[in-house]
C-alpha cells in the first residue's frame, strides 16, 4: 500500500490509473497488457525438497513475519503475538508465551536476546528462557526486524528513524533520522548489519552507512533518483535490505535502479535499470535479484553483467531469492517453493507448502533452509 506520512487512501491509487503497490502483496494490479500471473509451467524434476520437520507459529496477520536462528533454537511469532522458541534441530517446542502486543515485525535474536516490535512502536526483548528482559518505545510502528549486534539492538520503524538501543536494559545509545517524502512505499525494510557498520537504504533511492556505536552518518548515496511527472511515478524508494559481500554493498529500489559501492567508503562500482521491491542476494561471484515483475535474475556480482534470466514467474509476488550450492531458491503467493538452477536459472525442483504465500526469502540452516509461510508454517528443508 502506498501511504502518505500519516495515511493515504486507497482511493487515491484507484483514481491515478496506476496499480497497488504493498510490499507485503507485491505488484498485484495489471500491466498494460492486462497480464495476469503466470501459470506455472511443467517440467522434469533434476533434485528434490526434502522436509526435514514442520511445525506453526500461528498467523502473520497483515504483516510479513520471519524465524530467526540461534544455536540450537528457532524463535517466530504470530501476529497476535505469539512467541515461540522450537528446538533446531528437531521442530518441538520448547516454550510457547504470549506477549501482548500485535507483532508487527521480527523476529530478531542474537547475544542472548530475542526481539519482536509492535504496530504501536514497541520493542520487546526477551531472554532465550523466554521471560521478558525490557521494553522500549521507538517513534513509530515497527516495521523492520530488529538486529542485534556489538551490544546494540537496531531498530527501524515506519518513520523512517533508526534507533541504536543497550542491548542491557533497552535505553536509547543514538537515533538517526531524515526527512521523508510526503508519498512513500510501506515496507519491511531494516537495516544490514556488518562489521560495525549500519547499511540501510530510504525513501528517495537513499542508501546510508552508519557507524553502529554512535549512529554518526559515514556515507551516503543516490541509488536510484525519482523520475517521472506524477507523485506516484516519481517514488524510487529501497523497500528491502542492503546485501552486504565482503568489501561490497548492494542495494535495489523499487521503480528504480540496483547499484552496488564500496562498503568502507561508499565509492560507486556499478548500477543497472532493474527495480524491485523484494531484494538481493548475494552468493560467490553472482548476486541474484527477484525484480518488480517476478522475473528472477542471476547477475555478475563486479560487473552487474546478466548471467541469466527466468520470466516464467511473472506477476507470481516472487519472493526475494535465496541461493545454496546449486540452487537458486524463491517462493510466490499461492505457496509454492521454486528451486532454479544456479547455473542457468532453469527450473530443477518445486514444493507446495501450505499454499498461503510465501512473502521473505528462505534463510540458511544446517546444510538446507528454513522457510515460513504467510499462514505461520514454519519449514525446515533441504533440497539435493
């Protein structure tokens, strides 16, 4: 859903003859052409998803919510706020507590603790025992999940503001904010975490790095300048994470460009005319891209050169991609879970979940994946 700083309705979308655009339904509204989603194609299988175990956390609700990993546990949430810790390697639950707020984000963990924000800017943190160690209030209503690092939990919250919160007892270390466009994109978009660093991209198709202890700005960057004569064709927002790859940072807008810099000092490397609103992954030497239309794309991560190119899920609210060993991993709305080949971006495997949609990219466990669905299933897989 578009939304101006406060709200804007519907209405005004249906008037300006342009399709809705939610980061949580994706581009569902019709081309054109009139293009309805592709109807998925037959194939020959080449590999295999194997279920390793399954369990539910309850349902998301009206936002996109993921699992977070720790050592031996999973930890995900409903989003009437349910919070439940499963044993990794097995599914079981291991406890199971209410939290009382509607969860509008998360779930975040790491350095002993586990997070979750709520539509009323409140960030919970709990200890893996599952009892609550403190609570703060951000600015607005969490939408990022929250990233806990170096004894800094970093929030981001549907203002656009970035709070840097003690990892002790929650009190405010820094906030970093800007001003906004009065015509913004809602999405889940946070922050990327690494080595010290804050990378978060904004309205605008700004991307920022900002230094972790003390939310002092170190870069910034255009990836993507708005174009267009109307408010609505002019939005070039980043409405997912920054991919952070040794000393490389990407990051896509939507309506816009994908541009990759420099990490440490934000010094331009490439770009390209692709837009989206899910995200990027990087693995190796390719950095792989789902775009605005459900086209999956594999392309050179120095160069930005395409490596191949998969249109065969258009209009299918592609999630963002995920890739292991082989296999270039993406889900759609109807629930199904694609496995295309890393080499050339074929089709070698498909899996059909609960059939509510799959909206984050599956992430990394124990030499396979975890993947949660709209409805709360929660998956751990492999695929050989």
């Amino acid at each position: 859903m578009i939304i101006r700083r406060l709200q804007l309705t519907l209405v005004l979308l249906a008037l300006s003859g342009c399709g809705t655009v939610d980061t949580v339904k994706g581009w569902m509204g019709k081309t054109a052409g009139g293009t309805e989603p592709a109807k998925l194609v037959e194939f020959t299988e080449t590999a295999k998803f194997t279920e390793r175990w399954h369990e539910n956390f309850g349902d998301a609700g009206a936002n996109p919510l993921q699992a977070a990993l720790a050592s031996d546990a999973v930890y995900g949430a409903s989003g009437k706020g349910r919070l439940t810790r499963l044993d990794r390697a097995t599914g079981r639950s291991v406890w199971s507590i209410d939290s009382n707020i509607t969860v509008s984000a998360g779930v975040g963990a790491g350095e002993g603790l586990v997070l979750i924000g709520s539509d009323k800017g409140e960030v919970l943190a709990f200890g893996e025992n599952g009892k609550l160690r403190w609570k703060q209030t951000v600015s607005s209503e969490v939408l990022g999940v929250p990233q806990v690092s170096d004894g800094v939990v970093v929030v981001r919250s549907g203002d656009g503001h970035i709070a840097g919160l003690s990892i002790a007892d929650g009190h405010r270390l820094w906030v970093y904010e800007r001003s906004t466009p009065a015509l913004v994109v809602r999405s889940h978009a946070g922050v990327t975490v690494r080595r010290g660093v804050a990378y978060a991209g904004f309205a605008g198709g700004k991307l920022v790095a900002i230094k972790l202890t003390d939310g002092s700005l170190l870069w910034e960057n255009t990836v993507s300048q708005p174009r267009g004569n109307t408010e609505l064709e002019r939005i070039s927002d980043i409405t997912s994470n920054p991919v952070v790859s040794d000393a490389q940072v990407c990051a896509i807008a939507f309506q816009g460009r994908l541009a990759c810099y420099e990490a440490g000092q934000g010094s331009p490397l490439w770009n390209r005319e692709i837009g989206s609103d899910k995200g990027l992954f990087i693995l190796r030497k390719q950095l792989f891209v789902s775009d605005a239309r459900g086209a999956v794309m594999a392309l050179d991560k120095d160069s930005g050169s395409t490596v191949w190119k998969n249109e065969q899920l258009l209009l299918r609210d592609t999630s963002a991609p995920y890739a292991q060993d082989n296999f270039v991993v993406v889900g759609d709305y109807q629930g199904f879970l694609h496995g295309l080949s890393r080499e050339d971006g074929r089709f070698a495997v498909r899996i059909k979940l609960d059939g509510s949609a799959i909206q984050a990219a599956p992430v990394e466990m124990d030499d396979g994946m975890l993947v949660q669905t709209r409805s709360g299933g929660i998956y751990s897989l492999s695929v050989k």
